[in-house]
C-alpha cells in the first residue's frame, strides 16, 4: 500500500469511528430523556397521591415508586453509552495526532513498515469489540460508510438477543 492509500485509511477509519459514535448515542440519547420525564411523572403521581385527602393508597405508591426505581436504573446504564463514546472519540484523536507528528516528521517519504506501525498501534489501542470490527472492515478495504451500517445491524441484531450491558 502506498502512503495516499494509507492516508486515506486512516482517514476512512477516524470516519467510521466518529460516525459510529454518533450512530450509537442517537438512540441512548433518545432514551434517556423520555426516561427522565417518565420519571418526572411518576414523582408527580406519587405527590398527587401524598396530596390526596381521602387517605394514602400504599400500594399505588409502591408501584409508582419501584416503577420510579426501575427507570433510574435503567438510565444509569443507558449513560454507559457516554464511556463508549468517549473511549472511541479519544482513540480517534490519539491516532489522528500519531500520524499527524509522523506524517511531518517525515514529510512524504514514509514507507511501508513506518505505516505498518500505526496501523499495528491503532488495532493493539482498541479495547472495544466494535473498534476491532471496524478497524478490520476498513483494513481490508470495505468503505466506512459500508462498514459501520454492517457494524451497526449486527450490534442491533446481537442486542436484540441479549443485553450486553449490566447496571454498574
């Protein structure tokens, strides 16, 4: 591979990431806020319900308080999403400025071991699964964009058969 083409992986890489991370936090993101004014109205019932003069239904406010619970929990984990983002925003600008202070150092008369090198420090960098997917897609010359839809349908497809995030 010459140095335009590993330019241009590194650049397809550092797009697949951003996109992806982008990808991924829409729908947390999403979450989240209606589960927080979920959460908003069931405290709004439980003082509705505290308010009553009529006497204190205990068990609707046990309900309203666990269901209250269960939503708190379940948005502490989807701001995990937040720690994936950034590990993989982090990742981009480590690599991005590895090769930026390479790049100039030595100017246009890189070779292939020197590109071998960034390429081996970015793959042994990931920690993610997904990062190690995508790296793989874009090194063997799948385009980003084909790259992190693939990505993206099998993370849908393996979330639908289990959940791989547990509360912390």
């Amino acid at each position: 591979m010459k140095t335009d083409s590993n330019q241009i992986m590194l650049l397809q890489l550092a797009a697949a990431q951003l996109s992806l991370s982008l990808l991924e936090t829409e729908k947390p993101f999403n979450d989240l806020t209606r589960l927080f004014l979920e959460i908003v109205e069931h405290h709004r019932q439980i003082d509705d319900l505290l308010s009553e003069e009529s006497g204190l239904n205990v068990d609707k406010l046990h309900l309203l308080h666990k269901q209250a619970e269960d939503k708190v929990k379940t948005a502490v984990i989807d701001f995990q999403f937040y720690d994936r983002m950034s590990q993989r925003l982090h990742h981009i600008l480590n690599h991005l400025q590895q090769a930026i202070i390479i790049l100039v150092k030595h100017d246009d008369d890189m070779n292939e071991e020197q590109w071998n090198e960034i390429f081996n420090q970015i793959e042994q960098s990931y920690t993610m699964q997904e990062e190690k997917e995508l790296y793989f897609a874009i090194k063997s010359g799948e385009g980003f964009e084909s790259a992190v839809e693939n990505l993206i349908a099998k993370t849908r497809e393996k979330e639908a058969i289990e959940a791989d995030i547990e509360l912390f």
